[in-house]
C-alpha cells in the first residue's frame, strides 16, 4: 500500500515542496514557520520537520494532518492507489446500525441543502438580512453552508417525505417531531440555521437563531445516533487544518465564524454545552493550546474557570483572552479590528494568573486580614503544582505581581504542603546537570549511528561486526536497531518508512527524529572516517559501563564477556575504518 503511494506525491498534495538536492522542503503544516524545515525524503519513504520535530511516514502524515485514524488513513491510500480492501465482516445488527447512520447522515445533508437554498430565495430574505447585518459575507455564508428554516412549521417536513425518507427515520434524524394531533411538523422554523459538521465535513446537526422574538433564542439538534454534542465542536472541519500553533474556544456560533471571516481560522466553539471532558480529549488531537475567548461577563468568566481544570487535566497549557470593554469575539472584532484582536491573543493571560485574579475580587485586599486570607488560598493552589520548577515560577509571578517577597511566599507554600501530607521533592544533587548532559549526548551518538547507516546503505558491513544493537542503550533506540540490522542482512538493504510502521503512533515521531538526526559538517574523508570511529567508541564504551553496572560479580560468563568486550575496544580504538 505505502509503496504505492509515493510520500512526495501525497504530500505535495497539502504542503508546497521544492527539491533541495535529493530531498524535498516545505514549510510545515504542523507549526507556524517563515523558512522551510520540513523534509520529505523520497529515498526513505519518510518526512520529518527540524523545527518540531514532527516525523513518520505517509500512513504518519495522514493521521496528523487528517487526524485519520490508521485504518482511515490505509483506506484513504487504498483509494488513491485504485486498490479494493476487503470489507470488514459485519453481524447483521451492525449492518443495520451502519446503514442507518448512513441514512440519518443523508437526511442531513438534504436538509442542510434545502435550508442553503432557502436562504438564497425570497422566502428566505429576513435570515439573510439579519446575516449581513451581523457584517457576513456570501464568501463566509457559503463557507459555513448558512441556511433559512422556512416560517411554515412542516416545510422540511414534506419536502424530505417526497424525498421518500420514512416518518420513523425523520423522527430518529431530530429535524421532525411527529405526534398523533399535529402530525410531522418540522424542530426549527424561522430560524437562521448553522449546520454542525463532523471532522469529516459531514452534517450531524443543526442550530437554528429564531427571527423575531419567539423562544427560546438559540435551539439545538437534539442528540441522536450521530450527533454527540459533548463530543464535537463547532467549526473543527475547517480549523484542524489551521497553521497557528493554537485553537481559540468560542462560545458561539456567530464569534466562530465572525473570527474566521477575520483571518481566525484556528475558531470554534461547544455546541450549546459547558465544555466537557470529550470536548478536552477532541482537542487535544489537534492542538497543545487553547485560547478561551469566552464572553467577558460574569457568565463568561464563570463558564472560563469550568473550563480551564478540564483542560489542563488532559494536558492542554490554556490561556485567556481578555475582550472587555467588550463582550465577545464579534463585538471585539467589529469595534477595534482584526489587528488589535491578534493583540489581544499575544496578550492572552496565563490562566493559572487568571484564576489567582479572578479569586482575588471574592477578597478585600485593602483588609490585611482578608488579604492574609487570599494569599492563604494562593498557596494552597500552588501547591498542586508537583514540579518544582514549574512551582517556583509561578510563584515568581504571584509575588511580583502582588508584591509579597518571594521568600515570603515560599514558606507559606511549604507550609501548605506539609499540612495537606505532601511531601517536597529532594532537592538536585551535585552533578545531576552533568550526567543528564553526558545522556543527552550519548543518545545523540546513537541517533548518527543510526542516522549514517539509513543514509550510507554501504556502511554497514564495515561496522556491523564492531557494534550491534545491544549496545544502543536507550531501549527504544535499541528497538529500532534490531530492525534497522536485521532488514540489512536480510535485504542489504533497509526501509525506514517500513520500520517506523512496526512501532505505536506514540513512538514513530521520536523514531522519525532517529533517522533525520542533526549530522556535522565534515570537510574530508579522513575526518568522516575519525568521527564514525570516535562515535562507535563511545557508544561501546557506554554499554561496556551499563553492563558493568548491571553484571553481577559472581556471574562468571557474563564477566567472562565484560572482559571480552573490554579487549575489543581496545582493539577498536587502535583501529582505522575505511569508508572507501
């Protein structure tokens, strides 16, 4: 299947890319860069960015930019290729459940059309007058499919009946409501409608704004088989594939897309719902970042400190807009201008701070008391923090921010922390920096080592006999070595696209940055040749000392091998690799 799809082909399909030597480069869909760092390699079959580090291979690609999961993104290349896959065995009860998934997903995708329509035609002016007057345009109107829900109750109703969809399906789909008295009569009417679309374009509901003044205001699609509200965002079909390097969270349907009319194409927003835990874990796919840009009134403010824990538990660093003297995005936007939103947004406030500010108007701080009292609940917070250093910056920051000494401050957060049993983290030792720095370049060696024999495919029958891959240390380096030998002497030959499949999606951007590691300029053949042989050394020195440390004394066949592994250093530091 992969060798079917050549990855510069595929990825020139998302990414400009031009042709530097025997590689490709483009600017990376995956960060925000002005010069190109991202590589597409045509001889490994892979990409990787030297930017963020973002690697795999054409299977990788698709599940990062598509978010596809893996069987989507072979169906997806089996397409493309022109190849059937076979079809998954369904149990007749499955069969039915697809089929009426499939069935409610066309019921909306008609509706959505009719309600497109609609809102085009006489019938449907008041909906349209009331979107250009929110400042849209017919550009963003189409974008985000903008529709009319007609004033006439059963209007959808009988036009999706002559479509020849059944009552029961329309009442399953939530756009009917069909009782003994009044027959089938249509969920919204008169309403200017949003259609929520899946990650994959598709409609799975519907919102519809009332015109006039009847109730409520705002109505939502109710849940049904395949729309989950705590489950989708609105308007992630289109920014998932944004460039910024974070998601801004709306509240409504309206800032959404008063954002991306603006150049905000990184907008969306829960649909009629507090966020939840889905919604974290959904975001999460596509971002590291959230931006709240929720209303700047009480409620608002309320509905940001919901949000802010849900977030940070599933491992989102989060910040918040500040909008006043405005209300929301669109206001904002309208008023001041798209300039001064971007701004705001590199204004955005630390959420941790937000919180500590936001606590601090629940207190007097001109009453030394109550005053004694927030700081009290302040340290009690940071204490939560259970790095260190994280902990002490952000003590930092509240004691300049509200000038207490920071020695002060620290001993009030200690003392929280024994109150509440927890125990302080023992402070670095001498030496630690050292020996994390000597790690750090041990994995690099093994990162060239690995490097050179995927780029020089003659290079490993002039070093498989001096190191093997029990001498890579770090377990998944080492992993990748067995691999990386084994296909060489089964192939004399190797695969680093077919490698990096073999291993979870968790490991393949680390093992993407094995095969694209950093290598230094070298002038001439001799020096190559010392720098390979001085590589080699350290890394069997490093696993002769792991060993030693690992060996039991009294083991006399692994010392037997320690000993042995000693003489053929020493041979091999006397030793001249040729690379001719």
């Amino acid at each position: 299947m992969r060798s079917r799809n050549d990855i510069v082909d595929i990825i020139g399909g998302y990414v400009h890319l031009q042709k530097k030597g025997s590689t490709y480069f483009g600017l990376c869909p995956f960060h925000n860069e002005k010069t190109p760092s991202f590589s597409v390699s045509p001889n490994k079959q892979m990409y990787y960015c030297f930017g963020c580090g973002a690697g795999g291979n054409v299977f990788t690609f698709l599940m990062q930019y598509e978010n596809f999961t893996f069987g989507e993104a072979m169906k997806s290349l089996a397409d493309r290729a022109g190849i059937t896959l076979p079809e998954k065995e369904m149990t007749s009860a499955q069969k039915r459940e697809a089929d009426k998934r499939s069935r409610l997903l066309e019921v909306n995708k008609e509706a959505g059309k009719y309600y497109y329509m609609l809102l085009r035609s006489p019938r449907g002016k008041r909906a349209h007058d009331y979107f250009t007057g929110r400042g849209l345009s017919e550009e963003t109107m189409q974008k985000f499919g903008l529709g009319y829900s007609d004033q006439y109750s059963d209007d959808l109703y009988r036009y999706l009946r002559k479509k020849g969809y059944s009552d029961e399906l329309l009442k399953e789909s939530g756009l009917v409501n069909i009782d003994e008295v009044r027959g089938g009569h249509d969920k919204f009417w008169n309403r200017a409608m949003f259609p929520i679309m899946d990650i994959h374009n598709r409609i799975i509901g519907f919102g519809g704004r009332v015109m006039g003044d009847g109730e409520p205001k705002y109505l939502n699609s109710p849940e049904t088989m395949i729309f989950d509200k705590s489950r989708n965002l609105y308007g992630l079909h289109i920014a998932r594939a944004t460039r910024k390097p974070q998601l801004l969270l709306c509240e409504g349907y309206m800032d959404v897309i008063a954002l991306h009319q603006a150049g905000f194409d990184n907008a969306v927003a829960s649909l009629g719902t507090s966020l939840t835990t889905g919604h974290a874990n959904l975001l999460k796919r596509y971002t590291k970042e959230v931006y709240l840009t929720y209303d700047s009134d009480g409620a608002g403010v309320k509905a940001a400190l919901r949000a802010i824990p849900i977030l940070k538990e599933v491992g989102i660093t989060t910040k918040v807009i500040n909008m006043r003297p405005y209300k929301d995005p669109d206001e904002f936007i309208k008023a001041l201008g798209p300039e001064a939103y971007q701004e705001r947004i590199d204004q955005a406030e630390n959420s941790f701070l937000f919180e500590i500010r936001m606590l601090e108007e629940k207190y007097d701080m001109k009453d030394p008391e109550s005053k004694t009292a927030f700081f009290h609940e302040v340290a009690g917070r940071l204490v939560n923090f259970s790095e260190e250093l994280e902990r002490n910056n952000y003590m930092e920051a509240v004691a300049e921010r509200y000038q207490i000494g920071f020695d002060n401050l620290r001993k009030l957060v200690n003392q929280r922390a024994v109150q509440s049993g927890i125990v302080k983290p023992a402070p670095l030792k001498t030496g630690v920096n050292e020996k994390k720095k000597r790690e750090d370049g041990m994995r690099q060696s093994q990162k060239l080592i690995l490097t050179w024999l995927i780029e020089n495919t003659g290079l490993y029958a002039k070093i498989k006999d001096l190191v093997v891959p029990e001498d890579f240390t770090e377990e998944l380096y080492r992993k990748v070595a067995v691999e990386v030998f084994s296909q060489y002497e089964k192939n004399q030959s190797v695969n680093p696209a077919q490698i990096i499949s073999l291993f979870p999606e968790e490991d393949q951007k680390e093992i993407a940055a094995l095969f694209n590691a950093r290598i230094p300029k070298i002038e001439s053949k001799a020096d190559w040749e010392k720098v390979l042989r001085e590589t080699i050394i350290r890394i069997k020195q490093n696993s002769i000392d792991e060993q030693t440390r690992n060996t039991n004394p009294t083991d006399l066949l692994a010392m037997m091998k320690l000993i042995e592994a000693k003489r053929q250093l020493e041979t091999l530091e006397k030793l001249h690799i040729s690379i001719d």
